[in-house]
C-alpha cells in the first residue's frame, strides 16, 4: 500500500482498538458497584414491594404533602417508600402511593391517625397487599425466565452465524446492555417492580437485533470494502435504534405522571438502548473488525 493511501486510512481504522477501553471500562465499574450493592443490600438490586412483599396503600388526596409525612412516618411505617400520581398533562396531584412492609391493618391505621380520616378502599384509596412468600417466588421465577431468555438467544445467535466469535460477540454486547442498564438503575436507587423485571426481559430482544443487523451485514454480505459494510449497518441500525429512543421517550412523559409500572419500564429501556448503542457500535464494530482483519492476514500467509 502506497504512502498516500496509507495516509487515507480513518479514524476509526487506526483506533477501534483502543476504543474498546470504553466498554471494559463501563463493565468493570458496573460490576464494582452491583457488587457493592449487593454487599450493602443482600441482593443485586433494590427491590419494591412487589418483589419482597408488603402493602401497597394509593390514596385519593391532592393535598397530601409527601416529604411531611416521610418525615412523620418514616419511624412507625417500615420501609417507607412513597409516590405522587399527577392529573394527565398537569401537575396537579390527585393521588399518592404508601408502601411499606407493614401488613394492611397496621399500616392503615397510622395513617388514618395521621390523616385524620378514615380510608375507605373503593371510595378514597386502594390498598393491595403481596405476601413475602409469593413475592420472593415471583422474583426467583422471573429471573429464571431471563436466563431461559438469554439462553435461547444464545442458541438462535449461535445457529444464525455458526461461527464463535462473532456468536460470542453478540451474546456478550447483549450482557453488557443488561448489566450496565442494571448499575445504572442501582445508582439512580429505583426500586425494581416486576415490571422492571419484565423491562429487562423486554431489553434482550432490543439489545441483539442491531448486533445481528451489524454481523449480518459484515460477515454475510461481500459487496463494498469491510468500512463500507460497516458504514452501511451504521445507518440502517441508528435509524432503528434512535427511533425506538424517540418512542420511549415520547411513552416516558407520558406515561410519568401517572403510571409509576410503565414510567419504570420506559426508563429502564431508555437506559438500556443508550447503552446498545455504545455496545453495538464500539464494542461489537471493534471486536468484530479485529476477527475479520485477523481472518484477512490469515489467508494471506496462507496464499504466500
């Protein structure tokens, strides 16, 4: 190769190697603080009602000031956690969410004394109540339905390209989606619902489709040069991954205010298709750039 065209090579070209620090940098932090988590909490995540439970109160009150009763109650109601709900398209309260450990009548009864009236169920709140049992063993299930996931994902990867490493590639982008979205929430503090679960499930199928698009079209594909395939993908899984982004985003606001159940799973896969888009197009581009330049060298020593 000439100087002149040497000198033509990209960016990217004579960088994709060293952008991989990115990832491993964002993997190893993830892992560092799951594992504090888990070391300060017992488990990988923080966990709402419905995963560990308790009872749920949702009262019909706009005028109930949140950070007041959290500072009144935070002693006699165990584990309190509390939500405003807001009117569609305003910012008018018209409803709040108590949870806590406590069973029903107990924590009824504090805040009926706090109150000052009583909480009729139908009339000025709802009150649901999840046993510990049932809800540890809805947690358990849920993640065994992720690793089924996974694991099957894996498999059809793995029939698609019949070739290890760009196989292995696609199935680790879709575990760093999965465990860099998982830091994230940590560090935000949510407390994960089963719909959060579901999130996450819901995460793999958005996490792999531009991996598959990307190998696809890098190592199924031979017209153009391997930069122009690469290109190519770009463009077609940028539109596809930011016009789920605008979705998400548009669903979040709406949803925000009051639905707390779609407000966190709209949050988790906005989280998560951020992270897609470094994992798809650093981490998956580089690694699989490395394999087929390292296959191109290969034949050529063999040619020689």
């Amino acid at each position: 190769m000439e100087e002149g065209e040497t000198s033509k090579k990209n960016w990217h070209d004579k960088h994709y190697k060293l952008l991989l620090l990115i990832p491993l940098i964002l993997i190893v932090g993830s892992f560092i603080y799951i594992g504090l988590t888990y070391v300060n909490t017992g488990d990988f995540i923080y966990k709402d009602i419905s995963l560990t439970g308790g009872t749920s109160i949702t009262i019909y009150d706009g005028n109930i000031s949140l950070s007041d009763l959290e500072s009144d109650l935070s002693s006699s109601l165990e584990k309190l956690s509390t939500k405003s709900l807001y009117e569609f398209g305003t910012n008018n309260q018209v409803a709040v969410v108590v949870e806590t450990t406590l069973n029903p009548e107990e924590a009824k009864s504090i805040l009926e004394n706090y109150l000052g009236y009583e909480l009729i169920e139908g009339e000025n709140s709802d009150i649901t109540f999840t046993g510990s049992v049932l809800s540890e063993s809805f947690y358990s299930q849920l993640l065994i339905a992720i690793l089924i996931a996974f694991f099957f994902m894996a498999v059809v990867v793995f029939i698609i390209f019949r070739s290890f490493v760009p196989s292995a590639v696609v199935i680790f982008s879709a575990f760093a989606d999965i465990l860099m979205t998982l830091a994230v929430v940590d560090v935000l503090g949510i407390k994960m619902s089963t719909a959060g679960i579901v999130a996450f499930l819901m995460l793999i199928g958005y996490s792999v489709d531009t991996d598959i698009l990307l190998t696809t079209r890098i190592l199924k594909r031979h017209e153009g040069s391997l930069n122009e395939r690469t290109f190519g993908a770009f463009k077609t899984g940028m539109t596809m991954t930011l016009t789920s982004l605008f979705a998400v985003i548009v669903a979040l606001v709406i949803v925000q205010s009051f639905s707390v159940v779609l407000a966190q799973i709209f949050t988790i896969l906005l989280i998560g298709l951020v992270f897609d888009m470094v994992n798809t197009w650093v981490t998956n581009v580089s690694i699989l750039k490395w394999y087929v330049k390292k296959k191109e060298e290969i034949k050529d020593e063999i040619r020689v």
